[in-house]
C-alpha cells in the first residue's frame, strides 16, 4: 500500500541505538544557553498555566500552588471560569478541599460560599480558558508588565482537533524544562524506543536562518516508531513563545498542523527547599485523513493513550531537567 493510503514508512538503513550518528557536536552548549536566554525575555505578561479547561467540567476544580501561592479555580455560577487565593480568608481552611456546588465553592470548615467575587477577604485573579488550558495571572509573582489574556500559541481549533493533557512534576526550575525542550539533539539517544533517524535541519546561526518561524525556531526531521522498522517520519519545528512554553508544531508529514505545547508552572520548593516545576503538556492533534473524524469520536478512549505516550518521554526528560538543576544548584554545570 502506498505512502499516500498510509503514513507509514519502512526503515530501510536501520542501525542500532550506538550505531547512530552522534549529535553531541551540533547540541552546541552555547547555542541552546542563548535561545533560553532569549525566551525568558518575552512577555509572559504574569500568566501561569494551572491545568486542563476540561478539569473544570461539571464541578470541578483546579487547586494547587504557583510559586508557593496556594491557588483554586473552578467555574463559577454563569459557566465562566473563576478563581483565586487557595486559602480561606476566615480561619485559612485550605480550599483545594471544598467543593463547588452549582458555581460557588464552599468552604468545608465552616460553610463560606465564594462565587468568584470578591467577599470576605477574599480576592479573585484573573483566569482564562483557551479552550484546551486554563490560566491564572499572578501579578504578585510575575513581576511583569501584565497582560489582560495569555500568550496562547497558535494551534488548531479544538473543536477539529484531538487534544490531551499530561501533568507531570520534577524537582527542578522552569528554565531546565525548557532547556530540555530546545534540545532536540538528544531524542534518538534518549528517548529510542519513540524517535529514529534524527537530524536537527535548521538552528540559531544556520544558514537556513529558520526565516519563516523566528530567529530561534529549531527544525527537526525525524521519525517516530511504531512496530520494529515501521516509522512515520515528519517534520517539526520546535519554538519558544514566552519564557515558560515551548512549541513543537508538525510542518509535514502525518499530522501536518498538530501541536505540542509544553508549559512549565513553578510550583514551589518541597520539603528539603527544592525548587519543584510542573510540566502541563497539551497535545492538539490533527489530521487530514477521513478516518480521523473517527479518532475524535473515540477521543475518551484515545486521551489516555496520548498521555501515557507522554508520561513515558518525560520520565526521561524530568530527569534531564532535575539533573541540570542539580548541577547548576551545586556549580557543577558545565560551561
């Protein structure tokens, strides 16, 4: 069957994982140092993602901490969505323990009902749902100039795409999530039971300039592996929009269109004072093939699979990214 009925391909000059050619040389330690430098400059405007839109359905909440701030989000009595302190601004009851009822969320240690207005004390953020990921601003910890809404990269409309979120968190900064992310040199190495036959096209410095998405845009051909040497090759180019996202967006090949955002929130230090980054990955997943109206009605049962694909990569890249917070908190870091 021809490459046109199927995106598959099949690895002629397959080679094992050490006998692959090695990347170290391009994954210049200069190079990627200078594109994170870059994307810790632009505007955030003091927006954090907390978490999934869909996590709000019904009466759902988001609750945690960004940058040791307890905060919650739920949607309140009109379906927009709401939120603010985590904290009960009566006795302190912590309120990613209450439950929301009808749009108002009540406390549990004595009954205080918040509707997302301010009362009490207590004093909402601004929230915002871009359909796949909801975020809060926090001015307070920010620091920037703010933004009245989120610097959401472009992607496909949800409503024609498939799309999931993985959570995962390391004990690390947001900036080695992202270091991890503009280093796609190491992804045949690291990660060989998902990606083959990777070659980095187009960098910071390359001739090619990367004219058409931005001076730090990396362009990366590679193949991702189904069953033995059957791949589906594509080509991505990776950029960073803001100091805490990353984008990987499918150019050509299968899935020509989709994204993969990765965002990386700071939650706070754990116990022993670590530093600890929550990575929230949306996957938005599109495809021009008829069958993939089918994938989207069967999404319930697909969404799992999307996530525990990216649950396995980011085992490998946490790891990447503790270690470079590890050797950076200690000056051991190289260069």
């Amino acid at each position: 069957m021809s490459r046109r009925r199927l995106p598959l391909s099949l690895r002629r000059r397959a080679v094992p994982w050490e006998g692959q050619r090695p990347t170290w040389r391009e994954a210049r330690p200069a190079l990627i140092a200078g594109a994170l430098k870059r994307a810790r400059t632009r505007p955030s405007g003091n927006w954090y993602v907390v978490g999934a839109s869909r996590a709000l359905r019904g009466e759902g909440k988001l609750a945690g901490t960004v940058a040791g701030q307890e905060i919650v989000v739920w949607r309140g009595p009109d379906g927009r969505p709401v939120g603010g302190p985590g904290i009960c601004p009566h006795l302190g009851a912590p309120l990613r323990d209450s439950p929301v009822r009808c749009g108002t969320l009540v406390c549990h240690w004595h009954g205080l009902a918040l509707d997302g207005n301010p009362y009490a004390g207590w004093s909402p953020l601004p929230v915002h749902d871009d359909g796949v990921l909801v975020w809060a601003r926090l001015d307070a910890v920010g620091g920037e100039e703010p933004l009245d809404a989120p610097v959401v990269p472009p992607r496909p409309e949800p409503a024609r795409a498939l799309t999931a979120v993985y959570t995962g968190v390391g004990v690390c900064e947001p900036e080695d999530v992202v270091a991890n992310r503009l280093d796609p040199w190491h992804g045949a190495w690291l990660h060989p039971y998902a990606f083959v036959d990777l070659t980095v096209v187009d960098a910071p410095g390359d001739p090619a300039g990367a004219m058409d998405d931005g001076p730090d845009a990396l362009t990366v051909d590679v193949s991702f592996k189904v069953a033995g040497r059957i791949v589906v090759p594509v080509r991505a180019v990776f950029t960073a929009p803001g100091p805490r996202t990353v984008v990987m967006r499918v150019c050509e090949g299968e899935g020509a269109g989709s994204v993969v955002e990765t965002h990386a929130t700071p939650l706070g230090a754990d116990g022993a004072g670590r530093p600890r980054t929550a990575v929230i990955e949306a996957v938005v997943a599109v495809s021009a093939r008829p069958g993939f109206a089918a994938a989207r009605r069967a999404a319930p049962l697909l969404r799992p699979l999307v996530r525990a694909t990216a649950g396995r990569l980011w085992r490998d890249d946490l790891a990447y990214a503790e270690r470079r917070w590890h050797l950076r908190s200690t000056g051991r870091f190289p260069g």
